[in-house]
C-alpha cells in the first residue's frame, strides 16, 4: 500500500515545494524600468556620465512653470513661494542639487547686500585712514576731516558709478521687483543668456532638480512622486504646471510596464488558450495542458530571477505573451508523440538563439534574451513530464507513426512551382540581408518611451525650453579657473553657438556667468568675480576643487545620428590648453553610443542567432541534414522579415535589431518538426506545427494592445515574421522531400498484438 501511494505522495511533495519557490521567487521579483536599462554597460561615455553626475549630479528632473500674463511668476509674492518650493526641494532625498529663480536671485542679491556692506566698510575705513594720516602729519581736526572727505570723494568717484550701473533699481532684495525685473531681463523683452536655463521666456520658469549619482530606477520614481507631492503643495496658484525630463520619463515607462505586464499576459493567455480548446488536435479534456504546463514554466522563470536578485525591465512585457506562445510548442509536440530527443533539441536551439540576446549592449534587450532562454528550457522541460497521446487515440484521418503512406509522382508543374518558390524566396531573402546594414534605427529615448503616458509632457516642455537633453563640454586639470583655462572656454563656447546654434542651446556655463569678466581677465578678476557669484550658481559649473568644468549644453534626443554628427563635429574643434583634457560627456552622448553599437553588431549579432540555433540543432539531432534546412529556413525568413522593413520604410527598434535571433526561434524549430512530418507521414505533427505558429503568431499580436510603441512594433513585426518563418520552413521541407516515391516509414512504437484466445 505505501509503496502504491509513494509516487503520489512524492507528486505532491514536489507540487508544494514548486509552488513555494514560485510564490517565494515572485514575492521577491521587482520591474524597474530605470534610464540605466536603455543605456549601454561598461562603456567609457558610461563612465564620463556618472564622473560628471557625481560632480554636478544628474539629468534634472524639469520642473515647467507657466503662466498666462508676462514675467507674473517673477513678482514678490510668487517668488517667496518659489523659494519655499525650492528649498523643500532641496532637502528631498536623493538631490544632488536644485536650480531655479528664486533661489538664484536670492543668492545674488545676497551676495550684492554683502558686496554693498563691503563697500561700505571699506568706505569709512578710507575716510578713517586719511584723517589718520593726516593728523599723524601734524594736521588740525579741521584739516583731517577735509583729508577724510576727500578721500572719500576719490573713492566715490572710482565706486559710485559702478554701483548706480549696478543696481539701477534700487535694493538688491526679492521683494523689489525693479531688482528682479532688470537682473534677470534684457533691455528688451527677452531673459538674459545667463538666466534661459530658469527663466526660458517672460511666461515661463523652471525648476531643476538633479539626482544624486547612482541613484536606482527604484529611488528614482520615489523622488519622482516626491517632487510631484511637493509641488502640488506649494499653491503656485495661476501656473501650469509640468513636471519632466528624462528621469520623469522613465519613471513613466516603469508605471507603464508594470501596469501592461500583467493585462497583456491575461488577454494572452485567454487567446492562447482559445486556440488550443478550438483546435481539434487532441482529446478535449488534454487541450489545455500546454497551456497550464507554459504557466507553470513562466512562474518558474520569473521566480528563478526573483531568487537570484535581478529586476525585470521593459523587457518582461514582451517576455509573458511571447513565451505563452513558444513555451507552449512543447508540450503540444510532446503529447503528439514526437520524439524526446528531437523536442528537446529543438528547444535548447530555440533557447540559443534568444540567448544570443545578451550580447546587445543595452541591458533591457539583454534581459528579454535572458528570460526567454530560461523560460523555453523551463517550458520544454516541463512539457517533458506531460503524458503522451495513447496508442489508438489519434484522430482516424492521421495514420500511425510507423505507418507508411503511399506517395505520388509530383506534376512537372508543381514541380516548376516549388522552383519558382525557391528562387523567389532566395531573391527577396537576399535582398533583405543586402538592405540589413542600411536600415533605420530609432534606439533614442523618446523613441523607447513613445506611448508612455508622460511623453506629452516632456515634449511640451521640450516646445518651450527648446531642448529634451543636455550635452556637457567637461574641461578637466589642475584649475579650471586659471585665466587660460576661462579663456579656453569663453573662446570655446562663442565658436560652437557660431557654428552649431541651430543644435546647442546654451544652458549655464562659467563663461555664461562670468560674462561680465570680459576676454583676457588676469586671475585676480576671476577670483574677485567667483567671490561675488553665489556658490551655489558657482558650483553648478565649477567643482569645489576647480579641478573640473563644464559648459551644459541643451540639445533635441529625437534625432541620434544628427547628434552623432555633432559630436564629431564639435570633437575636432576641441583642442584644451596644455595641461588640461576636455571630452564631451552628458546622457545624450550615451545614447548616441549605444546606436553606434547596436548599428555596428546589427549583422553578426542575426547571423549569430541563427548559427547558434543551427549549431545546437546539428550536435543534438542525428541527422544532420534537419540542421542545414533548418539554418536555410531561418536565414531565408529572417531575410525576407528585412526585406518588408526595407520596402516599407520601418525602422529597427533595439529589439528587432536581432530579428535573426528572434526568427530563428521558431524557424528553426517549424523546420525540424515539418522535416519530421514529412518522414513519418500524415499529419500527427503537422497539425501541432501550425497550432505552434497560430499560438506564437497570437502571442506576439496580443502585444499590439500596448501603449508603448515599441512593444507594439515588436508585436507586430515578430507576428510576421512567425509566418514568414512557418512559410520558409514549408519551401524548405518541400525541396527536401518532394514525396517522389514512397516515404520510408521511421522506427516508432510498435502497436501492442491483440489475439482473441482459444481462436486459431
């Protein structure tokens, strides 16, 4: 009796155990969609990017203020509550630094009240300095005060008209609005130069917030909804508000992921397993059985990165519906008696190819691969353990596995038929891979995030600041405040407006502040002017140390290879003086960057796809020759997939960049499997071949129901090349097995003898 309940109780044991891991593993998964993610590792403009964020801090968080009636955000009431906000701000955690108006002009007219008191003092030291002398030179009283008056009538004389040209309205105080008015205006309608990185326009100011370095995607949508909590409650009343930038943006897509991942999931799973109820390919009761075994696979795999640490990212929207799809291929040919071997085979080839993923440089296409490679080894692996169709219950139109099936001499013109195929498909597969170097690629974050509901916002404030990213000269050496070095720069900053100012905007730099310095400053009248500049404004360009420098720079990120062009542009202009090193660093050099390397490896990276697939299927399978249709059949598809994208214009995104690998998932295995198909005849495994790539070309389409552009784009095109590949694998197998004579049945289980006893 125990021995006859030992298995059972194993069963359940095992049951527990899976379900423990799966509901530990997930309780322990996190998304996070972080800018890190869209970025490529271990690359130098990486590293330039975190040495400048961890000088100045990171790509701000834009706070737009916007009101109906001109220069209303700068008067004395709303820029005390601007300071208010801005000093919340600041002690918010994980801020490197915040910019804006108020805070600004109240430094300056600090450091004015400062400068004034000074003055003052020095004043009345020059009166007490002269009636000193004089009276030590044998002087009356009367003739020391004269002494002290005329002193002071020399250095009123030298000061006084300087401070009447500097301050023309009055006291430096924010509640004088002449003050404000004139320091932060031009003679004319325009803000200054120096002041467009807070004050883009007389209806308009921002508040930037840097992060700190190194901070997380976590950390980051935190401060995030911080900012946005503490802007809600500054009562900024006649202002629209809106709250941007890149962190803003990605924060964004993170929402989107995790709000999609699971709606796209269960429309998958209702619409997979609506093809696998309907379709009349086993029992009614064993139909859903790949489905919930692929279920199974798929919380084993996001339990498996739970465990091990690693956080999902965009990655996992595509990952649920598309290995619903795959995964459940399996199962399906496992319970149609398919060989063992030849499933398992053509699941580590199919994993293969995904796992070539990883070799993208940007993390979350790495991720996809990463979890797909898992889920379909899992998935296979389960499907495994699935109970086989009885002997005798296949359906009465599908002979046996070891039954031979009469062949037919092909017509002459069905045979011209398959040839004109071949060739067509050769052509167009040719061409494919011909156009594959000169395809379009929109890897830009605003590209990669189009759809998330924040975009809107960031391209208003793009209208209205003039730019959605930031480029940074950085000038590194001993003093960056040296007069050659200020020099450098001031010479610098003039050239690249002249020759790109139709590109750069202007953002802050040292020769933005120090403008009134004019060329040729002695290092006295620099050290005199940074003594008068806020340290606050100072810091924002100049490190404490005066070791590192930078002129910020707004620029467009909606266009990589026009900013390409002007980095090469601007890189062969920038010659530091002796003693120094310039680069150009920011978060926009980095993701031009990461296209140069997704466009480079775009070829290797689909062969390698399709050759690690071919590679695996030709160790696993004995005959060799399933390995070579299998590798024609995915090259054949893959390049009729570029073909399309060619004649119809569409870009590659950073994820059909390897349609090589993502085609030669299924190719691979429609070719195996059809090849099989053929040998045994009837159609015991043609009929799971075409429920594989209905379930797949499902999977795939269900991702079209997203808001994000570049999920939809993935969707789609991989639901095409789903057909291609089934399309692909049908000219392949037909070429190889024309049915000329009659099909040689293969060795399979022979069927049990029933006698009747006691007849002879």
């Amino acid at each position: 009796m125990i021995r006859r309940r030992l298995p059972a109780l194993l069963a359940v044991l095992a049951a527990v155990l899976a379900a423990g891991f799966i509901i530990g593993g997930l309780a322990r998964s996190r998304v996070e969609t972080g800018i890190g993610s869209f970025l490529p590792a271990h690359d130098r403009t990486v590293e330039q990017l975190d040495e400048l964020a961890s000088s100045f801090g990171g790509d701000p968080i834009v706070i737009l203020l916007e009101s109906t009636q001109p220069r209303l955000l700068l008067d004395s009431d709303h820029l005390h509550r601007l300071l208010r906000l801005e000093g919340q701000l600041t002690g918010l955690g994980d801020v490197a630094a915040v910019y804006g108006p108020a805070t600004t002009l109240n430094q300056i007219a600090g450091q004015m009240q400062d400068f004034l008191a000074e003055l003052s003092g020095r004043r009345d030291a020059v009166r007490a300095t002269a009636e000193v002398a004089a009276r030590g030179a044998g002087a009356t009283e009367q003739k020391a005060r004269e002494a002290g008056d005329s002193a002071i009538a020399q250095f009123d004389q030298r000061y006084g008209p300087l401070v009447v040209q500097g301050l023309p309205a009055g006291l430096p105080t924010l509640g004088n609005e002449r003050f404000v008015q004139s320091v932060v205006f031009a003679q004319g309608q325009a803000p200054r130069p120096q002041w467009r990185f807070v004050v883009p326009s007389q209806n308009a100011v921002a508040v930037l917030v840097r992060p700190r370095q190194g901070i997380d995607a976590g950390a980051a949508q935190r401060l995030v909804d911080r900012v946005r909590g503490t802007v809600r409650g500054a009562g900024l009343d006649g202002a629209r508000v809106t709250v941007s930038g890149v962190p803003v943006l990605a924060a964004g897509v993170s929402d989107q992921v995790r709000s999609e991942a699971p709606r796209l999931g269960g429309i998958a799973v209702v619409l997979i397993g609506a093809c696998f109820l309907f379709v009349p390919w086993t029992r009614r009761r064993r139909r859903l059985l790949p489905l919930a075994s692929t279920l199974v696979a798929i919380g084993l795999t996001l339990a498996i990165l739970g465990w091990a640490g690693r956080p999902l990212s965009l990655g996992v929207v595509a990952f649920l519906p598309v290995l619903l799809g795959i995964g459940s291929y399996y199962p399906t040919y496992f319970t149609r008696n398919a060989r063992r071997r030849v499933v398992l085979t053509v699941a580590a080839a199919t994993s293969a190819s995904f796992a070539t993923l990883l070799l993208s440089p940007l993390p979350f296409v790495r991720d996809l691969g990463l979890t797909l490679s898992i889920g379909v080894l899992v998935s296979a692996g389960l499907g495994a353990l699935l109970p086989a169709v009885p002997a005798g219950s296949a359906r009465a139109d599908e002979p046996a596995a070891a039954e031979s099936v009469p062949a037919h001499q092909p017509s002459r013109a069905r045979r011209r038929g398959t040839g004109l195929a071949v060739a067509v498909a050769v052509v167009v597969a040719a061409a494919g891979w011909a156009a594959l170097p000169g395809l379009r690629l929109d890897s830009d974050f605003e590209s990669l995030a189009a759809g998330a509901s924040t975009l809107k916002d960031a391209q208003h404030v793009e209208s209205v600041v003039g730019s959605s990213g930031e480029l940074s000269v950085v000038l590194r050496g001993v003093d960056v405040t040296s007069p050659a070095a200020v020099e450098w720069m001031r010479v610098t900053q003039q050239r690249l407006i002249a020759d790109h100012g139709d590109q750069l905007r202007p953002v802050v730099s040292p020769p933005t502040l120090l403008q009134f310095l004019g060329p040729d400053s002695t290092a006295e009248q620099i050290g005199a002017a940074l003594r008068l500049l806020p340290p606050y404004l100072a810091g924002s360009v100049i490190r404490g140390d005066h070791q590192v420098a930078t002129m910020v720079f707004g620029v467009r990120m909606d266009d990589l290879d026009a900013l390409r062009a002007l980095r090469d542009d601007i890189g062969r202009v920038l010659v530091p003086p002796s003693g120094f090193q310039v680069e150009i660093a920011g978060l926009s050099m980095v993701a031009v960057r990461g296209q140069e390397m997704l466009s480079s490896e775009r070829t290797l990276g689909n062969l390698l796809g399709i050759s690690a697939a071919a590679a695996v299927l030709a160790v696993g399978l004995r005959r060799r020759g399933d390995a070579l249709r299998a590798l024609a059949a995915a090259a054949l598809a893959t390049g009729a997939g570029l073909f399309l994208l060619w004649v119809l214009g569409i870009p590659l995104s950073p994820i059909t960049v390897g349609l090589g690998s993502l085609t030669a998932a299924v190719g691979c295995e429609f070719t195996v499997l059809l090849s099989e198909a053929a040998r045994r005849g009837g159609r015991a495994l043609r009929t799971p071949v075409l429920l594989a790539a209905t379930t797949s070309a499902v999977g795939y389409l269900v991702l079209a129901a997203s808001d994000l552009a570049v999920i939809r784009q993935f969707g789609v095109l991989l639901a095409g090349a789903v057909g291609l590949a089934l399309a692909a694998a049908g000219v392949v197998v037909a070429v190889a097995h024309p049915r000329s004579s009659r099909v040689r049945p293969e060795p399979g289980p022979r069927p049990v003898a029933h006698e009747l006893v006691g007849v002879k």
